[in-house]
C-alpha cells in the first residue's frame, strides 16, 4: 500500500467518510464508488470491484468498447485523482482506489478470456506488484514523490499523474509475467 504523504497544510489531512465521498464526483470516482473508504486494505477492495466491475462490463461492451472506456479513464482518473488528493490534503491517499480499477480492467481487458484461476493469479500478481512495488513499479511510484505543494503550483497535479502512473506500471508487469508465462508454459 503506497504510503500517505500529508501535505503541509495547517488544517492538517482529511479522512475520507461517507460524507466526503458524496460531496464532489471527483471524489466518489476516486475513492472507487465507496470501495476506497474500505478500513482494510483499500487497494485490494478496489481491485476487487474492478474485476467484478469488469465482469459486468464485458456484458454490455465490447472488448473496442472496454478498451475506449479504460482509454478515456486514465486521464479522468488523472483528474479525479488530483481533485480528490487536494481535497484531501494528501498527496498519495491509499483510499483513492481509482488508479487500481483502472490499471486492473487494463490486466483483465488483455488477458481475457482467461479462466477464473487465469483471473485470479492476475489479480495475485497484479497486487504484488501494486503492493510491493519492486523495481519499475516503486520507480513510478517515487516520481511523485517529495513535491511540495506549498511551493509547487503543480503538485497537486504531479501528485495526481503519480497516483495514476505506478499502478499503470504495475499493470504492465503484471502482463509481462502473464505474456512470459503464457510464452515458456
């Protein structure tokens, strides 16, 4: 779980609740339509909605239409990522799950039609890396890292590319181990 860095606001940072999540749109994208606000492992939660989301989604739209919508969701997620950081008075907030939906409909969109256990061990694996973070994906990560919004006019927004970008990182090494499995299996 990416660690919450609190911005040098006097008011100090702000706990997401049910209130906050249906106070701006940005925020109920961000916080992943309530999955976010999860009190244990957040970043599992959301991921968890995005597979049953995308089961759900592969009922209506196509694989085109799948991959318009995960298209068109990076960089709203960007925005609602920055917004919902900002409002929080975090940089990198762990309920703000919306960079996981995203980065895992990706995971699902390529590797289908995979079976459940093909399902789940993307999921295991997609986890791993967006938990642990190792190599690439703790690269990402700290790119965003150590802004200051005080000083900066643009930190909340770097704050928001990160937010969305480590997760998109660990989406690609998810897929490269599934396309290396699938390759020497």
């Amino acid at each position: 779980m990416t660690e919450a860095l609190a911005s040098p606001s006097p008011a100090g940072p702000i706990r997401p609740t049910a209130k906050f999540l249906l106070a701006h749109p940005a925020h109920f994208v961000a916080l992943g339509f309530g999955s976010g606000l999860s009190p244990f492992a957040p970043g599992t939660a959301g991921t968890l909605w995005a597979w049953l989301s995308f089961m759900l989604l592969q009922r209506w739209l196509t694989p085109g239409g799948i991959g318009w919508l995960i298209a068109l969701s990076i960089p709203v997620g960007w925005w609602v990522c920055t917004v919902t950081a900002r409002n929080m008075r975090v940089l990198d907030p762990g309920s703000i799950v919306w960079d996981e939906i995203v980065a895992f409909w990706a995971v699902l969109w390529l590797v289908m039609p995979a079976g459940l256990l093909g399902q789940a061990i993307a999921f295991t694996l997609f986890r791993y890396f967006d938990a642990a973070k190792p190599g690439p994906v703790g690269w990402a990560d700290r790119l965003s890292h150590g802004v200051d919004p005080a000083s900066d006019r643009h930190a909340w927004s770097i704050a928001g590319f990160g937010i969305m970008f480590d997760d998109l990182v660990a989406a690609g090494c998810t897929l490269l181990v599934i396309a290396l499995w699938r390759f020497f299996a």
